[in-house]
C-alpha cells in the first residue's frame, strides 16, 4: 500500500465500494485495509461521527489519533478534524433492526500501520509528500500520512525569510518535503532545499530586466526583496514599502561570487503578496548533499543528509 496524507484515498473506486455497503466494510475488516471518510461530528465525549454512505460510523475518542489515550495528543487533534477527510480502518460492523449500519472504527489502528510500513521505514533524505493542516507561528505542521503529524520549522521552509508560513504555505496545500531527522520516532521536515540552488533561481532573470517581488524586510541600508522563495536582492532605500507589499523592481546587477542580485524600486502596489503553489527543482525521491551556492562563491550554504 502506498501511505500518503489524509484525504488521497477518499476517491478511489475500492475505497467508496467499501465504505458505500455492510459488505464493503466487512471485506475491508479482513483484509486489513485503510478507509477514508469525512467526520461529521465530534461529540461531547470526543467521539468522531463519521459519515458513511451506508450508514453511520464511530471513531471513539481512544481510537481518534495516536497519543490520545495517553494525554500525549490534545484533543484538538480530534476536534479539528471535523468537516474533514479522516483515515480509519474497520474494527467491527453492525446492522440494527431497520436495516441500518453501525461501524465501530479506528483511526489510531490507520496510523500505527502507516507507521509501521512506512514512515519508520523512512530515512534522512528522503523526499516526501506532505499535507498542510496548521500553521504556527515557528513553523509549518504537515500530514505525512495518515495523519501523522510533522514540523517544518520556518526557517528551512525557504531560502528568502518569511515573517510567518502563512507566507508561504495555506492550510490544505499539498507539498513535498525533505526528511532532515528522525527523533524519538518523530519525523522532522525541511523544505528549502527543494525550491532551487541560487544559480537556478538566479538564471532566471537579468541586468536590466524589470520583474515582480515581495519586499521581505525593510532595513535602513536598504530593502530585501524576494524574487523567489529561494532568491532575494537587496534594493536601495526608499520610503514608503512595507513587508509583505508587492513591488516592481529594476535589476541593476547580478554578482554570483558575492550571491548578490541589486535592485531599485521602481513600482509599490497596495496589494499584499499571496502565497502561491510552489515550485520544486527536482524530481528525485531521494537527496544526499544539496548546495545552494554557484561554484564561483567562495562561501559555501547548502544541506547535506549523509
């Protein structure tokens, strides 16, 4: 089975057969199989309701995610998911006397599989696919699969500094992502290295030409402008630009051994950057070394994973 964030499965043809009929969710309780449906309610007791097409299922509060039961996982874990897909597999089936089914589901049981046949099979380097479910001030919090959580600090999600993820992520955007440590079980992400060196950014634009940016930081030496999420150049001084504002910016230079584009403000808009899908510079499943500076800098950034 390939394990990926809630939501991917919902779907697929065997997944509404299973969950469309009693017959269904038997065949998925023995064959082991990993459903999705959207949580309807969560009750008073932290109970999941879930919606089946067949009937009605519970995920109980024990069983919503791993870490409940032992206070490690808050019970926001649960309430959040209201309104949203959510993993579970089948514990058991009933119909009562009118007919109708009546599911006893595990969500916990989903991801101590997911778990078990793959993100404890999962090594430093790997590139992955990741969902994201909040944004925190420090850093981005993704699905991994199945639910299971993991950071991505803010200061790895790109190159170019952001004030907040909201920057550069929205809840529910799907991502890739980087496995820069294991620790106590736990997967932690990196995101920047995916998004380009400074030579694949930077080869995208020219002296001369005039482009679109995001002002990043406004210092009295002069303004930082992101032109990618992973390039940024530093323009003149002028009063009036705000951070997050989108300005149109002359290129003055480009200077690969000092990694320095310069640039004058020529335009400031009103309007406040949006982050959009981003673009990844590699189709690799799997990085050792990546190095964001051109050979020329003496000054060597970059991530290695070995």
């Amino acid at each position: 089975m390939i394990y990926k964030p809630e939501g991917h499965i919902f779907g697929t043809e065997l997944n509404q057969r299973c969950i469309s009929s009693a017959a269904g969710l038997s065949e998925a309780l023995s064959g082991g199989f990993i459903l999705e449906a959207r949580a309807a309610v969560c009750d008073s007791f932290h109970n999941l309701i879930i919606d089946l097409p067949c009937g009605k299922g519970i995920i109980p509060r024990e069983e919503g995610a791993i870490g409940i039961a032992e206070g490690k996982t808050r019970d926001i874990a649960l309430i959040s998911r209201v309104n949203k897909i959510v993993c579970f597999m089948v514990t058991s089936v009933n119909t009562d006397e009118y007919g109708n089914v009546r599911a006893v589901l595990s969500r916990k049981a989903a991801q101590e599989k997911c778990i078990s046949e793959y993100i404890s099979r999962l090594k430093i380097g790997d590139v992955i696919d990741a969902k994201v479910t909040h944004l925190e001030q420090f850093g981005a919090f993704t699905d991994i699969g199945c639910g299971v959580p993991s950071l991505i600090p803010i200061d790895v999600i790109s190159v170019s500094r952001i004030s907040h993820p909201s920057d550069r992520f929205t809840v529910g955007q799907q991502i890739k992502a980087v496995v820069k440590a294991v620790e106590n079980g736990r997967i932690c992400l990196t995101h920047k290295e995916l998004l380009g060196t400074w030579e694949e950014n930077a080869a995208r634009f020219e002296v001369g030409g005039t482009v679109t940016g995001i002002v990043r930081s406004v210092e009295e030496y002069g303004i930082f402008v992101e032109l990618a999420p992973n390039l940024a150049g530093l323009a003149e001084p002028k009063e009036g630009i705000s951070v997050g504002q989108t300005v149109s910016v002359y290129i003055k230079a480009v200077i690969p051994e000092k990694m320095k584009i310069k640039l004058i403000v020529v335009d400031v808009s009103d309007e406040i950057a949006k982050p959009t899908e981003n673009e990844y510079f590699t189709d690799a499943a799997h990085i050792d070394k990546w190095l964001y500076s051109p050979p020329c800098s003496s000054r060597k950034t970059g991530t290695s994973f070995i």
